[in-house]
C-alpha cells in the first residue's frame, strides 16, 4: 500500500508515509517471525499481550524504515481487509495508541513511498536497538519451512490436486494407513514470501510411515493434552464447514483441512512436502485440534 501525505503518522517526531500493516496477535502473525505467538513477538522485543498488536510499517521523510507498534488492532484490522479488497484507507492511528517506534522492517516489503529517498535503515543512535530485517529465507530453515506452510494453506486447492488419493489407499486393517506420505518436492518460497510456486511437483515412491512424519503426528497429540505456546496451533476460514489448521513445532509445520488431509514440513527435509492421508486416525486428530486451537475474533 504506497504512501500518501494522508497516510502519515507520527514516529519519533517525524511523518511515517504508511506501506502497508500486519496483524501481530495469537490467531495472526507474520509466521515467518515464529513458531508461535510469543516467539514472533520476542522478534520484536515486545510482550505477548493477549490483544495482540498491529505493525504499521512504513518510511520517514528521508526515506528511512520505521515499523510503529500499535494496541489499536481493529484498526489494522480493518484497514488490512479494506486494502485486500482494492479500497483506499487512511490509516492514521492515534498517537495514544502508540507502543513503539522500532528502526527497520521485520518482513520484506516490494514497495516503497514516492518522493522520498529509497528504504534503507535509520542513523543508529546511542542506546537503540540494531534495526528490524527480514529472517533470511534464501537457504531453507524454519522461516522459509513457515513460508512454505503459509503458501499451502493459501493456495490448497492447487496442492490438493496434485495428490491421488489413490496412494493412500492400505489393506483393510492398516491402521498406519494415516501416516502413508509420499514425498512432494516443494518449491521454495521466494524471499519476500509473495506468491505461491505454481508449477507441477515430481512425486517420489511413497513411504509407509515416514520417520520425520511420525514424529510430528506425535508431537501434534501431545498438543491435545497439554496445550503448547500460544499461537502453535490456529484454525482460519475454510471452503464449506470446513476449516484450514496450522500447527507449528520445532523443526516442523503442518497444515490440514479438518475435512481433508494434511501436508507436513520438515527443517530436517529441505523444499519438501509431505501429505498425510486421512487415514482412521487423522479426522479424530484434526478435531480435537481444532476445539483448542486459537480463532481469528
């Protein structure tokens, strides 16, 4: 969203020309930040309210990044689903909403105010903090293993028809039936975690009872009886009476449709995915997961 002199707020006594905003709360955060929500929050060094915040992300008048941290979330909110629909909004928040003005930008942002100089990082003074930048999401890791999640759960449709469910298919009795997964090769998120690869995956052999998999779907019941961070575990809207679950954990991510199957990433499998079929034990899995997951308000 490219600023405008309308869209300017005060930070560090200078105008901030508004790009864009994210929602930082327990149903919604940047993931590429964290695993959960305290974690993305200890990113930028602030408290995990339960409220949660939003981050305005923008430029001063000498072109310098500045990312202002605001408890009016709402307020993002709404100018979020104004901006996605193709309608201006002036966010201006109210300086009481205030919390923090922090040099640099947590995530990548393709663009930048007219008018002014290119993006780059405030003059450090004494006492502040390095400024903000984006994880490194050139090798793969667990912010760029995050970004692979994000694009799947978005573009599920597409993922979803590159499966045969034919490939799940185990002999009556089979109960491991729900942890046969055939290795996809994934297309690596690009840096400013923009869009989704679109082009067709190389299947492989499938594998009954993939290790890495087995591990996750262990750590994911674990979640059930005793509730991880914050944040770990986000159910969103789905197509029908559906919803679309993320779970995170270290060194893994899973997303699923509470009527479908799920994909699993791994820290430890570099630009792979990893589909889980439903199975007898995976739909109970997925609902009890959902009863305790965070909702968006």
């Amino acid at each position: 969203m490219a600023g405008t002199d309308e869209n300017a707020v005060a930070a560090e006594d200078d105008a901030l020309y508004v790009l864009t905003a994210v929602l930082l709360t327990p149903a919604k955060f940047p993931s590429v930040l964290g695993d959960d929500y305290p974690e993305a929050c200890a990113a930028l060094d602030l408290a995990p309210l339960t409220d949660g915040y939003g981050l305005v992300l923008g430029q001063d008048g000498e072109g310098a990044r500045w990312t202002v941290v605001i408890d009016d979330v709402s307020l993002v909110a709404v100018a979020i689903a104004s901006w996605d629909c193709g309608m201006e909004y002036d966010l201006s928040p109210d300086d009481r909403t205030m919390i923090a003005a922090l040099p640099g930008w947590p995530l990548a942002v393709a663009v930048a105010a007219p008018g002014i100089p290119a993006p780059h990082d405030p003059e450090p003074e004494a006492g502040d903090r390095p400024p903000l930048s984006p994880p490194d999401t050139t090798t793969w890791g667990p912010a760029q293993r995050r970004l692979g999640a994000d694009e799947i759960a978005l573009q599920w449709a597409q993922w979803r028809d590159q499966i045969d469910d034919s490939e799940f298919s185990a002999p009556s009795g089979d109960t491991a039936s729900a942890e046969k997964t055939t290795g996809t090769e994934a297309a690596a998120p690009d840096a400013t975690a923009a869009t989704a690869a679109t082009a067709a995956t190389e299947k492989e052999s499938p594998t009954k009872g993939h290790s890495g998999v087995r591990r996750v779907l262990a750590e994911v019941r674990g979640y059930v009886d005793a509730p991880p961070p914050l944040g770990r575990v986000r159910s969103s809207f789905a197509a029908g009476d559906a919803r679309t679950l993320r779970a995170d954990g270290p060194g893994w991510s899973l997303v699923a449709r509470t009527d479908d199957i799920a994909f699993v990433l791994l820290d430890e499998a570099p630009g792979e995915v990893l589909p889980v079929g439903r199975g007898p034990e995976l739909p109970g899995l997925l609902e009890a997961l959902d009863k305790m997951a965070v909702r968006p308000l």
